[in-house]
C-alpha cells in the first residue's frame, strides 16, 4: 500500500470501542491509514469500518494482546512502518487499597503501563531510522492528581506520564515528539461504575458542568498527531476538574 496515498500511518492500541474507537475514527476521517488494535471483540470496530468508502482502505484491524511480547512482536511485523503510535489501550478497577489483590496490581500495570513500553519499543525502530515520528500516550486525570480507591490505576497512569516526559528527553535529538493526553471523566463504558451520586458530585466538580465524550480525547490526539514543536507534554483534557 502507498504510503504517499494518506497523510501518515497511524497504529493505535485498544482501538476496539470507547476512546480508541473514537481516535481510529477521527484519524481515518483526516485521511490516515489507521491500524487499529484489537484484543477480543471487534463488533464495535467492525461497524466503523463498514462506515467508510470500501474503495479506499482506511482501518485495517490488527489482533494482539499489546501486553504480550510476542504478540506486540508480530502486530508490529505485520504493520511495519507507522508514522504516528497512540498507547490506549488500557483497563480500570474501583476497588479500596486494602482489597487490591497482587494479581490486580499486577495486572494493572501489565496493561496499562507495560504495553506502553513493549508498543513504543518495537515501533520506534522505524521512527529512528526515519529521524521522525510521533508517540501518543493515553494517561488519566487519575495519573496527575491520584484518585482514592484506584491507587493501581492511578500508580500506572502517572507511570505512562514519567515514561511520556523521560522519553520525549531522550527521543527529541532523533526528531521523535512524544506526548501524553490525561482525560478527565469521559462518558465511555470504563465510568459505568460509577453511581449517580458519584456522577452528580463529579459533574458540580468540574466548573463546564460535563463529562468529556470519546471525540474530545480524539480530537487532542490529532492536535498531537500534526503538531511540529510540542513534546514531552500533558494535556490535561478534564473540563476544568484539575486546572
């Protein structure tokens, strides 16, 4: 496929509903060739898919477990060159500190850290060797300021933002910009959980009176995507919950 027919290739991870869905979407819109991520079910993805003009390619759904090296080894084989990784996938957990298992632990940080690091490592060869490239990373609110009864998962996402920061420092020589978007509470299928009291409390917290939707996310990672000069930044995406 010619790369020069679409304006870069894009690979996002855990592409297959929610905030992943959104940012495959928006990119194949602005005419990117989208790889899009999936690990179980692609029902959602497949109803994007069939969406747009079946003359012209625009996803092309990939399957891996993006915490396994082995899979990430062989999406990136089967992808090779991309332009532009955005690190999404990711899971959360409401639970007390006290009831957090070690295999939760473990298994938060294996998907939600991990796979940042096996994802940008196997895809950044190719960046290197173009002197060019742009990396992604889909932190949390929770990763900036700590959220109670998720200490596992705001320990992983303020690890995605100090891998973000420290790698933006060691890539920026090679013209490699590496950015990190920390969403605040967006109406996708991770904030079920939450009660209509939490709901309610949340909503007179953040001063636009709202939670975020999928395209708001989207739509800072295009910004990201196409920016020249900015790296080793958070944007802080949360209607003013955390200024």
């Amino acid at each position: 496929m010619k790369k020069d027919v679409y304006r870069g290739r894009v690979l996002v991870t855990g592409a297959s509903r929610g905030i992943g869905l959104e940012i495959t979407k928006i990119f194949a819109e602005n005419q990117y060739l989208v790889y899009a991520n999936y690990h179980k079910n692609m029902n959602e993805l497949n109803g994007v898919i069939s969406g747009f003009n079946q003359e012209k390619t625009f996803i092309i759904p990939v399957m891996a477990d993006v915490s396994n090296e082995t899979d990430v080894a062989e999406m990136i084989s089967k992808v090779g060159e991309i332009d532009i990784l955005i690190n999404n996938a990711g899971i959360s957990q409401f639970k007390m500190f006290m009831d957090i298992t070690e295999e939760d632990w473990d298994q938060m940080l294996r998907i939600n850290l991990k796979s940042v690091y096996l994802c940008t490592q196997a895809a950044i060869r190719y960046m290197l060797s173009n002197k060019k490239g742009k990396i992604i990373n889909i932190s949390s609110i929770w990763g900036v300021t700590g959220g109670a009864c998720e200490v596992h998962y705001s320990a992983a996402k303020a690890g995605v933002i100090g891998f973000t920061k420290a790698l933006a420092k060691e890539m920026g020589p090679s013209g490699i910009q590496v950015n990190c978007i920390a969403p605040g509470a967006v109406d996708t299928d991770m904030n079920k959980e939450l009660s209509k009291a939490d709901r309610k409390v949340l909503l007179e917290e953040t001063p636009l009176k709202k939670m975020g939707t999928p395209a708001d996310i989207a739509k800072a990672a295009l910004f990201l995507a196409q920016d020249e000069f900015t790296t080793g930044e958070v944007l802080n995406i949360n209607g003013g919950l955390y200024i």
